[in-house]
C-alpha cells in the first residue's frame, strides 16, 4: 500500500518535509514543503529548473519535477518537525536517466533480473574544522599519529554523540565511532544495507553531520584533501551480493574463501577502474589523495593501482573475509548514488562476462609496489580519470545516458580548474 504522507505527517507531528534530490556532482537540492501540501507533491513531485543545478539541462528545458520516495522518510532526530525526502526526477512525464538515484535504480532493476540484490557499507570520513574552513578546529589535536586518539575524540564527545544518538534513533545500527587518522579527522559506521538504503543513508549522513557541526559552531568536509600534510577523506564501500537469504560471494571451498562469482565482480572492477575513478573520485582535489606522497601519520591509506589483495589494507580492493571486499578507492567527494551503480554495473559485467582479477598480491603497496609486476595504475588527475571513463566500453554503456551529460558537465569544471593561475606555477616559472 502507498503510504500517504499527509497521514504520515500527522502521525508523526511533522510540520515541513525537505523534498530532496542530489545532482551530477553529489550537491543535494531541496524544496521546503509544508505538511498540507505534501500529498500533492507526493502526487505530481515538487518543480525545479533543472539548470541551476549540476545537471546536463538548459534554461529553456521544461519544469523538472522531484518526487519524494516515501520510503526513504528520515524524521530529523535534531528538529523533529522536518522530514527529508530523498526524490527522483522526472521531466515530460518520463524519469530523468541522467540522474544519480534514478541510474542506480536502473543497475539495481538489472540485477533484480537474476535475482541478485547488492547491499553496501560506507565508511564515509570527516573532518571537523574552522567555520572559515581553513584549519582544523582542535588546536590542540596535533599528534603525529592521531588515529583512535581518546583524548581528542573525547574534546569532540557533544558533537560525536549527538549525530551517533540521531543514527541509534532512526534504527541505523551505528556500532563504532573514532578519531581517524588525520587531526580533525573521524569516522562513524553504521550496519550495511541494501545499495539505496545506504545510499540515501549516505546523503542523509553528510547532510546530518554537517548540520549538527555547524549547531556547535564547527564546520564539517568530506572534502577529498583538505590539507596537504595529512591523510585525507577516503569513502570505502564493502560490498556483498546476495540471492534472497544467500550472500552468493561467500564459498569457504574455495582458495580465497570468495566464490567465482565475488571473483568475477572484483574482475568486472579491476577491469574497469581507471574510469571508475571517475566517478568514484569525482574532483580535482580526489587526485591529492590517491597517488599521494606519505602523510605525516605516515600511510596515505589511498590506493595507487588496480590491484587487489587479503586483509590488507595498501591495495585498491581488500578482500576482508570471503562474505564480502572493500573498494578503498572511493573519497568523500564522490556521489552517494553514482559509486553505488557504476560499482553495480562493473560487478554485472564483471559476471557477465568472467572477467578475471589476475592473482591476489600479498605486498605492501606502499614498499614494495615493484613486486606487484605489471598494474594498471589509477589516474594522476580528474582529466586522466574523464578520458579513461570515455575509453570504456563498459562504463559509457552501462551509464548510458548519464554518461555523456556526466563528462560535459566534468569536462567544464576541469577547464574551469585548468584557467587557474596558482602560487604554485608563478613560484617555479616566475624566473623561467
Ligand atoms: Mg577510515
């Protein structure tokens, strides 16, 4: 049965609902509905002009329209009188393909085709910094190696725990919180779930903890590099592919306790994943954080090559236990519903198509990489990672669509970032 928002609304004594929808480039966009004029939204979506966000439109295309999925309710926990909305858009009467949520609902319909349901964990780092942005907010967080430091996690309790109470509230099963590994730095992680529960979870996340910093006068990013010297905002994603009840990547048989199958959907990745950054490390600055040089902690803990391994965490893909692997690849930057279905997408290929991930290396990327022999290696720069993404087949085919209005819109900001005349260069060519 449809569930009638008006009703929910009165039910729960919510006054506003935040009709939102995330764009190309992860920016979430909201209309502020009052309850009494949710059911006709809920009906016909609510109207935006689809060019003023990161979308491949013009100023004279029509009205685009975002329907709220009442599925995806979130009651703000920290103002109980909203409720969010995640919507899908719709122009012409027809759902928008090159939209995020409505492009991993189309891998998600591919794979319900076999039966198959993708279900995702995101460990999406933060920092928390001044509201100029500038520094960390924690002066006195300055250990060299910060990670799981009790006494700054501790300066930070209020904030910490009013979002982890807010994720205990709505039934998340948040189990773990921690300083990371960069001053300033944390994480939260909450049980995995099916890929667009999680996804809307992660949208909901970045918005939720970027509004309860600032109710402390903090400011929160996910901003891929935000400092030069310390490791940065890494988003890895565990995955596990199941049949009704059977997680179909387990098979304790085999050599690496990870069925053909979960081979295969490493395969489809590996195969792809110079163009995959694209999308998974979607800014200029997400290349200041894979290939980087060592941080002050002394690991980057970002991968530099196309290559996987055990329990270890140097490589693009770890392969904790057999029930599941972690994508290390992914940055803060990255959007909540498009790393979702071009992971989904590689992974179909990936079976379809036997893809093999070549051996699992037991090195330290970070030592001894010339022990890993002949890797492909990540992209050096948002332009490398637009170009590998046009050369593949499997991603512009998969991502239909999306794909071309994605690598306009990509392209221009590239240039945009390419006009930018830095300290940098006027310091090494003043005197050229
Ligand atoms: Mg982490």
């Amino acid at each position: 049965m449809t569930i009638n928002l008006g009703d929910v609304a009165k039910e729960k004594g919510i006054k506003y609902f935040l009709v939102s929808f995330t764009d190309l480039f992860g920016s979430q966009r909201a209309k502020l509905v009052p309850a009494s004029a949710i059911a006709g939204m809920q009906e016909d979506g609510a109207g935006f002009a689809g060019f003023a966000t990161w979308l491949d439109m013009t100023p004279a295309d029509p009205d685009l329209f975002a329907k709220p999925d009442p599925d995806s309710l979130i009651q703000l926990p920290w103002k109980p009188e909203l409720g969010w909305l995640a919507a899908d858009l719709w122009m012409n009467g027809e759902p928008v393909a090159a939209s995020p949520r409505n492009a991993l609902k189309a891998q998600m319909a591919l794979a319900a085709e076999q039966g198959l349901q993708m279900k995702t964990g995101v460990e999406c780092e933060f920092f928390l910094i001044s509201p100029d942005g500038t520094e960390i907010s924690d002066e006195a967080d300055t250990q060299a190696k910060p990670c799981y430091d009790q006494q700054a996690l501790l300066r930070r309790y209020d904030v910490i725990t009013e979002i982890c109470d807010c994720m205990l509230e709505l039934g998340w099963q948040p189990y773990q919180n921690d300083h990371e590994d960069a001053n300033g730095q944390f994480e939260m992680n909450w049980h995995y779930d099916d890929v667009l529960v999680t996804a809307d979870r992660q949208a909901f996340f970045k918005f939720m903890v970027k509004s309860i910093a600032e109710k402390h006068g903090l400011r929160a990013t996910f901003m891929p590099k935000p400092f030069a010297h310390l490791t940065g905002n890494g988003c890895h994603m565990h995955v596990s592919l199941w049949k009704g009840g059977t997680n179909v990547f387990e098979d304790a048989a085999s050599t690496y306790g990870l069925s053909d199958t979960g081979l295969a959907f490493i395969g489809g990745i590996m195969h792809s994943a110079q163009g995959l950054a694209a999308i998974t490390n979607p800014t200029v600055n997400s290349y200041k954080r894979i290939n980087a040089p060592a941080t002050l902690s002394g690991a980057t803990w970002s991968p530099n090559s196309v290559t996987w391994t055990g329990n270890n965490r140097t490589h693009m893909i770890r392969v904790p236990e057999g029930d599941r692997f972690e994508l290390r690849l992914a940055d803060g930057s990255t959007n909540p519903y498009l790393m979702p279905a071009a992971v989904l997408a590689l992974g179909l290929d990936g079976m379809a198509n036997g893809r093999d991930p070549g051996p699992r290396l037991d090195i330290n990327m970070y030592t001894e990489a010339e022990k890993a022999g002949e890797v492909k290696k990540l992209p050096l720069n948002l332009l490398d990672a637009l170009r590998a993404l046009e050369a593949s087949d499997v991603l512009m085919e998969s991502l239909g669509e999306l794909a071309p209005s994605y690598l306009k819109l990509k392209h221009a900001e590239w240039n945009e970032y390419s006009r930018q005349l830095t300290d940098w260069e006027r310091a090494a060519t003043l005197d050229c």
